[in-house]
C-alpha cells in the first residue's frame, strides 16, 4: 500500500490577511487529499526546504509541534490499517484522520 503523507503551506488557497493554510498532503493511488493542520502562516513564514515554519518565526517550536503530531497520528493510522489488513480507502482515512485530536490516535482494534 503505496501511501505518501507530507506537509505543505497551500498557496492555492490565500486567506484576506495573506495567509495560507498549512496542510497535510496525504496521496494514496496518485489521489492527493488534504488535512488542515490548523495553522496559517505567510509565503515568506514557511521554508519550503524544511517543510516547517522559519526559524525567525516567533512560534517555530510550537507550530513545528504541532506539524510532527499530526504527522505521528498520520503515519499511526495508516500502519494500524495496514497491519489489520484492511484496505485503506483514501477518504475515509481523511475522515478518520480529521475527526481525532491529535493526542490520540484510533486504535484498529477497538
């Protein structure tokens, strides 16, 4: 199961104040889907190197947290959904993904 997740700023999207959300890309089968991460930052806040806020940003360290948690839930679901064997289906791992805090992640076998 080929299943790729990594973290954007999404520039398509550019709020009234100049902002744009960052996203996680989650591609499954070619077909991208995204998740919001809950954080808004500028062109200009986001090293596209690093995937992460500028280090110059006054909340690198928390936004850059809060990216490595979604993250770890991400990569959770997808391995708890592969190792039951079940066929991940793109959309509802979205939902799955979006509907959990990022503190706990669904367990497979509950």
């Amino acid at each position: 199961m080929n299943t790729s997740i990594k973290v954007i700023l999404y520039t398509s999207k550019v709020l009234k104040n100049g902002k744009s959300p960052v996203m996680l890309r989650i591609t499954k089968d070619r077909k991208p889907k995204y998740i919001s991460v809950g954080e808004y930052l500028f062109k200009h806040e986001w090293d596209a190197e690093t995937d992460l806020p500028v280090k110059s940003h006054p909340l690198h360290k928390e936004i850059a947290i809060k990216i490595a948690n979604k993250i770890l839930v991400s990569k959770k679901t997808v391995l708890g959904l592969e190792n039951d064997e079940k066929n991940l289906i793109l959309l509802s791992f979205v939902l799955l993904l979006s509907s959990n805090n990022c503190s706990s992640y669904p367990h497979p076998h509950r």
